[in-house]
C-alpha cells in the first residue's frame, strides 16, 4: 500500500501530484510558483540524530537550500535544558535559522500552534512552508493545516522531495 507523503500544496500553486515514490512532480509548475515555499519546518528526533556521515550530508543539503533563499527551522518536541544542545548546536553554527522546542515554547506537535511558531520564527506564513517528520500523526496534521509534508524514512528519499520543491542541483 502506498502512503502518499503530500495530500494538497498551497494556493496558488498548482498540485501536479506525486510519483510512486512520493516525490511531488513539478513538471507543471512555474519557477514562480515554486517559489512560494520559502520555508522548511523539520523535525530532529529520528531525522536529524543519524550518524555524522548522514549528518555531514544533511549539512550540506541545509546549504544549498539555504542558498535558494529559504530558511530552515528545526521543531522539536524536546522538553529543552541542557540536554538540547546538541539541537541547538544547529542554530548557534548557522546551519539553521531557528531551533524550537517543545518545552520551551509551550505547545507540541501535533498541535496547531507549534507549527505556528516555527513559521512565525522564520517570519513567514504556514502556507510558504514545508515540513519533514518522521512521525505520520505529525505530518497528517501539517497537511490538515496547509503546510506541503514529507514522511522521513530515509536521507536520500528526503533529499530528493526537497530538492524538487527547492528546484535545487548536485549530490547530497
């Protein structure tokens, strides 16, 4: 059975649909269009806690997405303190724009307002966002709001979604 990882993309851009691999087809979108999505929500806990070989590669993704002019918040549903450095980490060396958790700002996922938040932080709305998890309940509840989703299961499918959605060149 195949899980479909975007059910709808925001307005105006024109959903195309998405291959067999989940990968959104954009073949009929305009460069503009595309350029709605300015934003990426991703999630920590089982995404970006891999071995640093995948991490180095996650880096490197971060840089080339940043390059196209989109900004990139971490969402965590950590309680915070000490032991979240390691997420913070990402921010303090400009890897990310953002980094909020759970605990700190009050709300989780998959509530409404953490999603909120994290685009609030990036300073754009939830319809310019994207947002990667590897939780479905969390990424059905991005699609209920709007934001364009991906089910993590690996870095490369990952790699790929967002490269089509960023319109981004090379290997990562």
């Amino acid at each position: 059975m195949a899980v479909w990882s975007v059910a709808r993309l925001p307005c105006p851009l024109r959903w195309t649909g998405l291959d067999p691999d989940g990968v959104i087809d954009t073949r009929a979108n305009e460069r503009g269009q595309r350029d709605m999505l300015r934003g990426l929500i991703i999630d920590y806990a089982g995404v970006l806690d891999g071995p640093e070989e995948e991490l180095e590669r996650w880096r490197a993704l971060f840089a080339a997405i940043k390059a196209a002019d989109v900004s990139i918040a971490i969402l965590s549903n950590e309680p915070g303190g000490p032991e979240a450095e390691r997420i913070r980490e990402w921010e303090y060396r400009g890897i990310v724009d953002a980094v909020l958790m759970s605990g700190e700002i009050g709300v989780e996922k998959p509530e409404f307002g953490a999603f909120q938040a994290a685009a609030d932080a990036l300073d754009l709305d939830l319809n310019e966002c994207v947002f990667v998890d590897d939780n479905i309940h969390y990424i059905r509840a991005g699609v209920d709001i709007g934001l364009v989703c991906f089910l993590h299961t690996a870095f490369d499918r990952t790699a790929v979604q967002l490269s089509s959605v960023y319109d981004l060149e090379g290997e990562f």
